[in-house]
C-alpha cells in the first residue's frame, strides 16, 4: 500500500502560502510561548478552553470541557529540555465521564518511568522519545509539534512503543477582523486511529487543533473556526478520495464469488455450496457450485472456499466522520444511520458517498434536535422554544429526513406536538428521554423508538427530580443491581413499548464500555481485536470512565450491568424490535454489540437477522438489501467460518462487497496502520483487471 499523499485544496477565500514540504520545518523555534489561551468550540458554541502558562522549560496546563453534560477537567504540569521533549508530565483531574485521573511521567539519565490508567512501566531509552500521554489535552499535540519540528527528520519514538511523525502541509493566511494570520499546518500522525490537523502561527505558538466538524482556536480568533473546519474537510477529503481510489475495486463491472454458503437471516440457514455472480451493482444470478458456463474467461472469480457469505450489517446508530467510513466497510458494515451531526457536512458527506468519491457504508440521516440549557449537545439543531423546536422538524422534512432524533435537553412538553408534526410527514420519532420524564411519557408523547437501553431503564432507577442532563445517566445505571425485571413499573413500559410498536436501539457495547471499562486493562468488548490497534488507541481503552469509591461501587456496575442485559434479553423475550447500534465509529463495536445480544441469551440465528436483515427492513430496504438474492444490491461478506456456529467469525471479514464494489479488509487496515484479521480470497480465474 503506498502511502497516502495530503494535497491542499482551498478556496479563494484562504491564500496557500508555503509549498508542501519545504526545508522550512527545520528551522522553527522550539520554545514555548509564555502564556496560551484557546478555545474549543463545536457546532459554533464555546464549550471549554485550554490555558497554558508557561515559564522557561515549565508550562502548567489547565483543560476544561463541558459539552452534553460531560467532559474532561483536569491540570497538567509539563517540563521540557532544550530539544523540546519533555521531561517530566503530571495530570491530574477528572475524564470524560468524571473518572479520576492521575498521570505521571519522568526522564531522566536515559530511563523513562511512567504510570497511567492503561499502564505503568519503566524503560530504557538511548534516543530521544515523546511520551504519548493517555490522559492529555490538545496541548500535547503542541508538545509533540514542537518537538517533531526540531527533529531532523521529523520523526521520533513514542514511550511506551511507537512512532510519531509530523508533516507539514501548505501554509495558509485567513482572514480574523481586520487582521490577516499567517499560519503553519502540520499532519501529526503514527499513534491514532485518525492523524490530527495542526496549526501554529508565526510566532511559533499554538493556534489551532482542528477537524472538520470541530475546532480549538486561539483565543480572541473564534471567528476562524468555519474557516479551519474547511480546511479540515478540504484535506481529509482529497485523503479519502486517494485512499477510495486505491482501496475500491470493480473489475470491469462483473465478477463472481464461487464456493460459497449464504446465510438467510430470516431463517437461521446457509446453503448449500453456490457461486453469485454479480455485474455492475446488482446480484445477476445464484447458481450451484461447482457452476455452468455463466463463468466467462473475461470474469474475475473468487474462491470462497466453502465460506460464509452473509449480507451487510447495519449499525443504526452512528455519527458518520471521513474517517469512520472505512473502518466500517473494513469491518462488514455496510449500512448506517446518523443519528446526530453536522448537517452541512453530512449532506455534503452523503453526496461524495452516492458519487463514489469516498469509502463509507450508505447512510440513513436522522435529524438531531436539542433543547438550549447549560447542558446541551452542540450539534444538528438547538431549539430555544417549541416553534423553533417544531420549525427544526419542518427543516429537515423538506430535507427528506426520515427521522428525527430527540435529545436529553428537550423540554418534555414540547414532544407531543413534534411528534405529531414529524408524523405528519411521514417521519419517524426517536431519541432520548428528556430529563425529568420517562419513557413511559415519550412513548405516550408518540416516540417510535428508544434511543440506549440506559435512556429506557432510568425511568425505573431514578427519582423524578434526578437530572438525566448530566453523567447521572451514566452513573445512574449502577443502581440497576437491584431492579425488579417482574415489578409492575417494568411491565407497564413493555406494554406500552409493545401497543405502540416501539422499538429500542440499545447500543449495549457503550454501555459495557463506560460501565466495566477498568484502567490498566483491556475491556471486555475490546479484546479480540484492541492489540491490533496503533499503540495510542490501545492505551486509550484501557481506562476507568466511572468514579469507583471502593469494591460495592465496583461491584454495582458490574451487576448494573448484568442486569441491562437481563432488560435487554426480557425486551426481545417480549417481542420488541431490537436495533443494533452503537455510538461509535470504528465496527468493531458492530461485532461486539451482536456479541452481547447473544451473551444475553438471544439465539445466535435471531442476532445475525437482528444485525443485517432486521434493520435493512426496518429502514426501508427490504427490497434492495437484507438478504443475498437475485435482483438486490450486491451487498454481503465474505467469512471464513460459519457465524451460525461461532458468532466470532463476524469479526474477520475476508472480503466486503457494497453496491457491486469490491473492499479487502486487509488493505483497509494496512492504510490505517492496522494489522489485519483475515486474508483476501484467492482468485481463481484472473478476469478483468481490478480499476
């Protein structure tokens, strides 16, 4: 796999400044400016800051994030030598969901000594090297320039393993007020899931940590955010439109997979050995195996060695980035629905994916709406009164939204009445339970579908003054120890839920994830495939997101926990539908979250259907997708083993298939500087070239 080139595409409203490349990196200064301020801002609203504060080779770091009712809040205290490496690194506060943190890093005489939430250790270490931290703040991505910039090759080793590199990219001037700022953008990459955008100014100072759907700008620039988020897109798009290139295949518009068993959700079966032979986008016949003659010379066929071929799973409950887009068709995932975004950047996102510019599963958008208080999310459409709440709906049925998703900040009262307008337009009603109501209410209020089996089961854990707004609908959950699966208030919502048709997308692995996630360990969800991640991915799972007072406290999550898929096993025993979502990004979760569904005791034949068939129905597409038959996209997975006899095999696609083109998980992942999980079929016949 060659390497992925970054090239600069900007508007005329930006001005390139520097070619990409040049010898100028070298000479940057590296020491740290006295006093930073910055600004994080998402979806155009201030949600926290970063203040540095610095003295000779000493900077002390204060981060804050307050943004849905959470956020990491904590103080750094960093000290570096005369290259820019640091030395010594202190963190101390509380993470995203207001977990303790504690961090400590030293170097001294050529040993390293660290301990973090994923691990501790001590090393020896002859060359310089950047300690990756696994409790930092964007000031780290700073340190990390600076440092790469003094370095020769801008390349250096990361403590506890890996390696970090910086390559700038085109400069830019953008306009703030009356001023023009000239800037320096980097690519910082090597230890991420995704490399991170950098910006310094002039001077050498921090500017700007920015993506395409958020930003953290110096202070007093908040004006510029639109613009760096831009420019964000501008790169990660010409990013993704080399890696589709290199990463899709088609083979003239026709190839064909023989030996392979297809798995019918519907009924828990595969067939007898067969070859599907699929021109342009569609499945064009199902013939047995060994086959006839509809196999040309010109064909390109694959030996499916007796494998699985299953159709493409869904995850109902994504928020689609440029960079999520492969990690999902890498992983099987062939279809999503966004359940909150940017709404300029998903229309334009959904477009690049119909045109075929970019990689990513089809996506289903579901409007996202807020309430305005101190807690809301910043994202899709904040409503500060029921007419602006009932004008967001209007806004996205023009838009052909067929769904709109409620969240935690939305005034309860104004539900039924957008309910009923959304129904009105052929829309269904999703979300969250608003604090300070239930689902019992919602479900009255005309909601179609729960949003996270914790947003269900609160109604029955917390008292009706308890504010869901804040991590207590985290937290809250640990009470679920103790809850009565047969009380009368259980029945009721179940009742309701069925009455009135209502279904639940659990997203249960984020559940496990924040619930049971325990620093220095790999999480439960996360075992099968975290140690093929890069090394900053890794150590970020391994930690405690909950505050554990002693051993009950531990204890009550776990059996908190237990007893969410006892809820989430008597919900399918009742016949609710069950929608497999996630809240995440990678696939993975995909895997595990069809892995819990059967950890509770749902059939493994009944978890697969839930996974592919269910929702493409559901969603409207029983037609086109869901099952593998004559006539439907071709859209479907290659596995080796059979996921009717060991659900796991899921999680090793060979070879992924959507709309007729053609994925190999194992160059996906080696773009992505993961180690794979299942070679590509051979082929059998050679065909027509790959394009």
């Amino acid at each position: 796999m060659k390497p992925i080139k970054w090239t600069l595409m900007l508007t005329a409203a930006v001005t390139v400044l520097t070619a990409c490349g040049t010898a100028e990196v070298a000479g940057k200064e590296s020491a740290l400016p006295e006093t930073q301020s910055l600004s994080i801002i998402q979806n155009g609203e201030n949600v926290g800051y970063v203040k540095a504060t610095g003295k000779g080779d000493a900077t002390d770091v204060e981060y804050y994030v307050d943004s849905n009712g959470r956020g990491p809040k904590h103080s750094e205290h960093l000290v570096v030598d005369a290259q820019g490496i640091p030395t010594e690194w202190t963190i101390a506060g509380t993470s995203l969901m207001g977990g303790d943190v504690s961090e400590t890093f030293e170097f001294h005489d050529g040993i390293a000594t660290w301990k973090s939430q994923a691990d501790s250790g001590v090393q020896n270490q002859d060359a310089p090297a950047l300690y990756a931290v696994n409790d930092g703040s964007p000031w780290a991505n700073y340190v990390y320039v600076k440092a790469l910039l003094a370095d020769p090759d801008h390349s250096m080793a990361v403590i506890p393993s890996g390696q970090l590199r910086l390559e700038e990219l085109d400069g830019v001037a953008l306009v703030s007020g009356d001023s023009e700022i000239a800037l320096d953008i980097y690519l910082l990459s090597g230890i991420d899931m995704a490399p991170s955008l950098i910006a310094l100014d002039k001077s050498g100072a921090f500017f700007a940590d920015f993506s395409e759907s958020s930003a953290i700008v110096q202070t007093g620039h908040e004006d510029l955010v639109t613009p760096l988020m831009e420019l964000a897109r501008t790169l990660k798009v010409a990013r993704a439109e080399n890696l589709a290139k290199q990463l899709r295949h088609t083979y003239g518009g026709a190839f064909a997979i023989a030996n392979v068993r297809i798995l019918t959700p519907s009924a828990g079966t595969l067939s007898e050995p067969l070859t599907v032979i699929v021109h342009n986008s569609q499945i064009e016949k199902i013939e047995s195996y060994p086959s006839g003659d509809d196999l040309t010379e010109s064909m390109t066929v694959f030996d499916g060695q007796g494998g699985t071929l299953m159709p493409g799973m869904y995850d109902v409950h994504s928020h689609a980035s440029l960079d999520s887009g492969l990690y999902y068709i890498a992983a099987g995932v062939t279809s999503t629905r966004d359940m909150g975004n940017d709404n300029d950047f998903l229309t334009d996102l959904m477009a690049k994916l119909d045109a075929g510019t970019v990689v990513g599963p089809r996506i289903t958008p579901a409007g996202f709406i807020e309430g305005r208080s101190p807690f809301s999310a910043r994202v899709g459409i904040i409503a500060s009164t029921e007419q602006e709440a009932l004008d967001a709906v209007n806004w996205y049925a023009d838009r052909k939204y067929p769904f709109i998703k409620i969240y935690n900040s939305m005034n309860p009262a104004w539900v039924p009445a957008m309910a009923t307008l959304a129904h009105g337009h052929g829309m269904r009603v999703i979300g969250h339970v608003p604090a300070f109501t239930n689902a019992d209410n919602m479900i009255k209020a005309g909601y179609d579908e729960i949003t996270h089996i914790n947003q269900l089961m609160l109604g029955w854990l917390l008292a009706p003054d308890e504010d869901t707004r804040t991590p207590l609908r985290l937290t809250g959950m640990a009470r679920g120890a103790k809850l009565d699966l047969n009380s009368e208030q259980v029945h009721t919502t179940i009742s309701l839920m069925k009455t009135n048709n209502v279904g639940i997308d659990p997203t249960a692995v984020i559940l496990e994830r924040l619930m049971l996630s325990r620093a220095g360990a790999t999480p439960p969800g996360d075992v099968d495939y975290l140690d093929h991640m890069p090394i900053g991915y890794q150590r970020y799972r391994k930690r405690t997101f909950v505050t554990l007072e002693d051993a009950a406290a531990d204890r009550a999550y776990v059996e908190g926990f237990q007893k969410t898929l006892a809820t989430l096993k008597l919900l399918y025993d009742s016949g609710i539908r069950i929608l497999p979502g996630t809240d995440d990004g990678t696939g993975f979760t995909v895997h595990r979250e069809l892995e819990l569904y059967n950890k509770a005791g749902i059939p493994v034949a009944d978890v697969l259907a839930i996974g592919t068939q269910g929702p493409a129905e559901y969603l409207g597409y029983g037609d086109t997708l869901g099952t593998i038959e004559v006539g439907k996209f071709a859209d479907f997975v290659l596995l080796a083993g059979n996921p009717l006899a060991d659900l796991k095999a899921i999680k090793a696609p060979r070879m992924v298939v959507k709309n007729g083109d053609v994925y190999f998980p194992s160059e996906i992942y080696e773009a992505l500087a993961i180690k794979s999980f299942a070679s590509p079929p051979a082929v059998l016949n050679g065909g027509a070239t790959s394009e």
